[in-house]
C-alpha cells in the first residue's frame, strides 16, 4: 500500500492507493508529477494518477520482480526486471513501445538521458547497456570490472 501525504512535516494523511499482490521495489513520480509509477515483486507496473488520485494503468507482460523503473523527460516509462528485460511503455495510454533484451542477469538500475534519446540500463551480468529510444536498438555495451584491493596488517 502506498500512502499520500499533503504535507511532509505533518505526514497527514491524503490517500492510500492499493493494489500491488506483493512489495514494492521502486516508484518514480513523472517529469510533471502528475503520475506515480510503482514496481513490485507481483512483477506488475502500476501507473496512478495524482491529480484523480486513482490507479490509471497496470503495465503487465514483466516474469520476474520488477527492481527499477525510471520517466524519461518526453514521459516514456521504463521498467526493468529479474526477467532479464525491460520494458519502454506509453503510461498515459497503457502500452508497451518496446521489449528490450540482451542483458544476462538481473536488470538492477536504469535511466534515461537528459534528451530522453538514450536509456542506460545496469545488471547482475557486469554489463551496462545504451538503448536508443527511438528505435529499442542496443548502441553501446560497457563491461564493468570490479578492482578489490586488499590490505592486510601493517
């Protein structure tokens, strides 16, 4: 369940949306703050309405728990998930633009560019990929190297 508060200091209490079978992973408000997407393991996307304070879209098609989700600045949403996946959808009409595989692992983290041109997108398989959001293409893969050091006594 999610709760709306008016007024951070005092958390009176506006609205509680509910819905979701399962926890929530991960929210993100629009560029406008008009819409609340929310990510749970019921590996559903929800899409609320503030302004009528009431659930607009659920955003299904994810197999795995949905971990991140992200708006970009022209309003796409994008949702990733243990499924290897991400979706790129319309949340204003409730429809999916593109399914975007390639990733190996989990998808952890995801964000689009300023532009809203570019979606990065992070995962358990070391991998960062650059999606063009105007055609779902894979641009750039990067490999992430993990340094350790270690120091024993001195």
């Amino acid at each position: 369940m999610i709760r709306a508060c008016s007024h951070l200091e005092s958390g009176q209490h506006v609205k509680s949306f509910s819905g979701h079978q399962n926890v929530i992973e991960t929210c993100a408000f629009s560029i406008h703050g008009d819409l609340l997407a929310t990510g749970s393991w019921d590996c559903t996307v929800r899409v609320w309405s503030l302004r009528g304070m009431r659930r607009k879209f659920i955003l299904e098609g994810h197999k795995g728990n949905v971990s991140s989700i992200a708006f970009s600045g022209i309003g796409m949403l994008a949702s990733g998930s243990w499924d290897k996946t991400i979706r790129v959808w319309d949340p204003r009409k409730g429809l999916l633009i593109f399914l975007l595989k390639g990733h190996f692992g989990r998808i952890m983290a995801l964000s689009f560019s300023m532009d809203s041109i570019l979606l990065v997108t992070g995962s358990e398989d070391e991998t960062i990929r650059m999606w063009d959001c105007e055609d779902g293409k894979c641009k750039k893969i990067l490999m992430v190297i993990y340094l350790q050091a270690f120091v024993e006594s001195i």
